[in-house]
C-alpha cells in the first residue's frame, strides 16, 4: 500500500496516532485539516503533507473546524539543512512572544540574514513570518476554546492594536474574529484550554514521578489533577492539568492575572508532559530490543519526564545527590522556606512560598539547611554561575558542552550533569548510567544495545525508571510485616 493510501485510510478511521504527522488538503474546498477532522472527502481529491507549511506553501488554508494549529507538534521537522529543522524545532516551542531575528539566528551560530534566505529557501517563509503565525495561531485557540474577550485575546498574543490584530486575523484565517466566536457557548468555570497528544500516552507514570517529585507547597495532587502555582515576574497565580483520555488532550485550567502568560504557561505544559513526542516512533526504535519490547507493552505510551522550570530542576538534583527521593523532596522544601519569597497564596492556612531566583540563593544564609558545607557551596556556585551568563539552561544549546561547563562547578558529578541535562534541558539521548535504578537495570540490558537507541536514550532511561523503580516497591511491599 502507498504510503498516501495509508494516509488516507488513518484519516477514514481518524486515528489520533497520526495528529500533526501529517495534513490533509482537501482540492475542491481548499482548506487543509488534521487527519482527526471529521471530514472525510473522497480519494481523488485529497493530497497529504508531511506539515503544514508545506500545505499552506500549495495554497491551502486552515481548516475552522479541526484547526490545524492545534495539532502536536512533529518530531519530524520539515527542512533539508540541520539549521533549517533545528530552528523550526526551536521556533515552535519558543516560551516568547516577542521575536528578535538577530537573537534567533545567533542561537544557530549564523546571521539573521543568512538564516532568513535558508527558510526562504527550504520553507518560503521567514523565521519571523512563522513566529507572527504562531502568535495568531494561539489567538484563534484563545476565541474557540475560552470565553476571553477579544480585546484580551489580542493583547494575550502580543499586539498592542486591536485593528492590527483583526486585519492580521482576518488575513490568515479569512474570516474576523468575531466571526470564529460567534454562536459559542461557554461553561463559567474559568480558563480551560485543552492540549492534545498522540496516543498512547503514559499519564499515569508522568504524574507519579511529578508527585514523587513535588516542589515544596507549590504542587499538589487530587487524583489524575496536578496543581501548580506559578508565577512570572511579580505577578502570581495557579495552573491545575488533568487528562481526558478520550479527547487524547490534556485539560490546563489557568487561574493568572496577565493573559500575556498564557502562552509561556502552555507551552510549559506542553514540556512538562512531553506532548509533542511521537509514542509510536519512538516505540519502533526501542522495540528492536526484544526486553524493552516487553516493558513497552506494560508501558506504553512512555514520556520523558521534566519539571516546570529548568533552575528548579537543576537545584533539585544538586540536592538530590546521593539521597533519598523523599529526603531530596524535603531538602527542595526546606531550601524554599529558607530562600524563597511570599507568593501572597495560602493553602490550608499556611503561606505558599515560591521557589527562590538563583539571586535569592546567593544572598540566603543556608546553615539551616540540612545538607553537607559542600553541597551548600555548590548551590552557591550553580546559582552564581547562572546569574553571572557563565551557565545557561537554554534548551538550544549543545548537549555536551553544556555538561562541561557544569561538571566544572565544584561539587557536580556525572550523575548530576546527565540528570539536569536530561530533565531540565529535554535531551532525549541522555542516559545517567550512574543512576541507583539504572545502574540496576544495567545488569539485565546492555550498553551496547542501549546505545543503538540513539537519539532516543532519554525515553529509555524514563521506561527504566517506570519498570525497576516499580519493581523495587513491590518487592519492598513483600517484605513489610
């Protein structure tokens, strides 16, 4: 079967597996959809896309119904050069509205202009024409979904002017505004905004490790739903994530005072829970392995699991060195108490404290913390590093050097460099190999087939965590009196 036949047949059966891997332009309406819409025109006049700017480059627009822009994002980004798909990559999961082309293109180590003739060439549009297409994007999601006023849904996405946001609108999505709102209803339940995923999807063991891990008294858990308090400058509010299997999305409640943090607070939720990732590509790579083709099967759908922000993660696996999870969870607590600001929450009578700036630690006096003179000192160290630009925890940047310079800072080992790296800058083909459970697992697997996963190493990390770390309490279940 061809691979547009095959395309054609997961449109007909609206398989959410294949959400965002590819689009579907419909040749008498003109409009493109995701292969979940509910549409389904005849053979003949379909073709498909491997994304979607290669349908708008045909001349398709986006369908109103399915909304392509809502899609997960693909792993497979479209470009030929490695700058052109690393940009793209970067591009649409940027936490910024604000897009500065001389800033962008020194991330990749070339000009702006330089970079702006390879996305001409490969794509047919600039990188910041597809960074004002996403501020749009997230806009016609704002006016279907929440019951946000226009005025604010154009200030949430950047634009100072409500007559430039309706004419730039009404350009790329061919109807106003207004247009798209009117006839929808509203629940009055506050900001809820869904996020989808490509099934299967391991939610459960993302929001075990989430609660295993929980930051101090910023997060709490009732059942499947995990809240969050929050905060961006001085401003504070609180997020609460739960799953609707069924819809394949996850469900954001926002509670903020600036709208302008809708777009940072989603794309962090995007990161937190690995949504962009494709379970059934990353399936086919570790399954040549016949063992971990078994621990699939009882997990599916794995994520690679992060935190919400990437200075929190780090500090806590400096604290989490050679510990205990729980002692490592009561250490991050104790270090929020001691160094962090007054959220102006409360939550069962007592203050919420936010999790301290990298300046808010140099300045703390950390004698109260129970932790070794050295590990104190390279929180110092860490945090300094961070503050003085000698360290980043950019995302973009080369995997390798970054753990250079952190293995630097007195007091960092291999373990702590691998496991910041993997968690807090996403990389999905880092393994810890000195981690307690790994270091476990390492005796069932081998290195050399682990090392085949590539660039996928991350994902088998996280199923190793999932399946031993499960293993090991059961065993520690069986021998309770």
């Amino acid at each position: 079967m061809k691979r547009d036949d095959i395309y054609y047949q997961a449109m007909l059966a609206r398989d959410p597996r294949f959400d965002g891997k590819f689009f579907v332009g419909v040749k008498t309406t003109g409009i493109y959809c995701r292969p979940i819409c509910p549409a389904k025109p005849k053979r003949e006049n379909t073709e498909f896309f491997a994304n979607s700017h290669l349908a708008e480059a045909a001349g398709y627009r986006p369908c109103l119904r399915c909304r392509p822009e809502s899609a997960p994002q693909s792993p497979a980004w479209m470009g030929k050069s490695a700058t052109v798909q690393r940009a793209l990559k970067v591009l649409n999961s940027s936490e910024v509205l604000e897009f500065n082309e001389d800033d962008f293109a020194e991330k990749f180590g070339v000009s702006a202009r330089h970079l702006r003739r390879l996305f001409i060439d490969e794509i047919g549009k600039t990188p910041k024409q597809l960074a004002f297409e996403n501020r749009l994007n997230l806009s016609r999601k704002l006016i279907v979904e929440t019951s946000l006023p226009i005025t604010e849904v154009a200030f949430a996405v950047g634009f100072g002017s409500i007559r430039r946001f309706n004419d730039a609108f009404k350009e790329r999505f061919k109807k106003a505004p207004r247009e798209i709102r009117r006839n929808r209803t509203f629940e009055k339940n506050g900001l809820q905004i869904s996020l989808p995923y490509r099934p299967p999807f391991d939610y459960e063991g993302l929001l075990n490790t989430y609660r295993n891990h929980r930051i101090g008294n910023l997060e709490w858990f009732d059942g499947d739903k995990m809240t969050r308090v929050v905060s961006f400058g001085k401003q504070v509010g609180q997020i609460s994530i739960s799953n609707i299997p069924e819809k394949s999305s996850l469900l954001v409640e926002i509670d903020f005072p600036d709208t302008s943090a809708i777009h940072s607070i989603l794309h962090r939720v995007r990161s937190m829970f690995d949504l962009d990732s494709d379970p059934v590509m990353i399936a086919n790579a570790l399954e040549r392995d016949s063992k971990i083709k078994r621990m699939l099967k009882s997990y599916p759908g794995i994520r690679m699991f992060s935190g919400w922000d990437a200075f929190e993660i780090s500090i806590g696996a400096i604290l989490g060195q050679l510990v205990s999870i729980e002692f490592g969870r009561t250490l991050v607590h104790d270090l929020i108490e001691i160094a962090g600001s007054d959220s102006g929450l409360e939550r069962d009578g007592k203050t919420i404290k936010l999790f301290p700036t990298p300046a808010q630690i140099l300045e703390a006096d950390l004698s109260a913390l129970k932790t070794t003179g050295i590990r104190k000192q390279t929180l110092k160290e860490f945090s300094k590093a961070v503050v003085e630009g000698r360290l980043s925890l950019d995302s973009t940047q080369d995997i390798e050097q970054f753990q250079k310079s952190v293995l630097a800072i007195r007091g960092i080992g291999p373990w702590t460099a691998h496991y910041i790296a993997l968690k807090a800058l996403r990389s999905t083909d880092t393994f810890p190999a000195s981690d307690l459970i790994l270091n476990r697992a390492l005796q069932h697997h081998s290195q050399e087939v682990i090392s085949q996963m590539s660039p996928w190493r991350g994902y088998v990390a996280a199923l190793f965590w999932r399946t031993y770390s499960e293993n090991l309490s059961k065993k520690k279940k069986r021998k309770s009196p």
